[in-house]
C-alpha cells in the first residue's frame, strides 16, 4: 500500500512539475533518452555486456545526437543552447542508470539460482570417460574395429 501511495504522490509531482519545463527542454531529454538506449545497445554488443562501457555507450549517444542537433539549431536559426545539450545528455544518463540497475539485479538473481542449483545437485555422481585418448571409444565404438 506505501508503495502505491509512494507512486501515485510521485505521479502527482511529476505531472505538476512537467509545466514548469520548456516543451522543446522535454523532447531533448526524451530524444537522449532514445538515442542513449541505442548507444547502450550498441556498446553492449561490442563491450560484450560491460557494465561500465554499456553507460559510457549511453552518455555517448545521447551527447552525439545532442551536439549534432544544436550544431544544427546553430546552423539554421543562429542559436545554439546549452540547456538543450544539457537535457539531451541527461535522458542518455538517465537510460545508463536504469540499464545499469536492472542489469545488476538480473546479475544478482541469476547468481542466486546458481548457488540455489549448485546446492541442489548431486554432486557424488561421476561420470567417467574412457582413460586411452583412442577417439573410437569416445565415440562408443569398440576398438576391435580397428583389429580387423
């Protein structure tokens, strides 16, 4: 019950602070919001699931498109904003934290499994394998194939 209150009261101040900020200052965080998720996305590929170089994929893309949309806003209306920039970064750092925390909590449950199935296993069972390197009798054939 505290946690639905806790959410609905955050709604609240969400929705009554969202007509404080500029329109155009809500579509540069939402638009680092999206290209940080595809910078993530792409730096986790390549990182290969790096925690640290996921985030860094994250600032990196939301500043990319961030900078090439104010080089761009400089180059037809002469104005460039660093508010804009600023907000554009922070929807990428905001998709880098939120990757970063679910990614830690999926680590962590996947490490409890394993210790819950390691504790579970039976663990005096062997099997055990042919002791001569003949790759026959690791395929199951018998060796008197080769004797005749």
């Amino acid at each position: 019950m505290k946690q639905i209150l806790a959410l609905l009261l955050f709604l609240f101040y969400v929705h009554s602070s969202y007509g404080q900020f500029e329109q155009d200052k809500v579509l540069h965080f939402l638009g680092g919001n999206l290209y940080g998720l595809v910078g993530a996305g792409i730096a986790n590929e390549i990182s290969d699931g790096d925690r640290t170089w996921t985030f860094v994929g994250a600032v990196g893309g939301s500043l990319l498109i961030g900078l090439a949309k104010e080089g761009i806003d400089q180059n037809q209306y002469g104005g460039w904003s660093n508010e804009d920039l600023l907000a554009t970064v922070l929807g990428g750092v905001t998709v880098g934290v939120t990757i970063d925390i679910f990614k830690k909590k999926k680590q962590r449950k996947r490490e409890q499994l394993f210790r819950d199935a390691i504790k579970s296993a039976d663990v005096g069972f062997q099997k055990k394998f042919p002791t001569e390197t003949n790759s026959l009798l690791v395929l199951g054939i018998s060796t008197t194939v080769l004797e005749k």
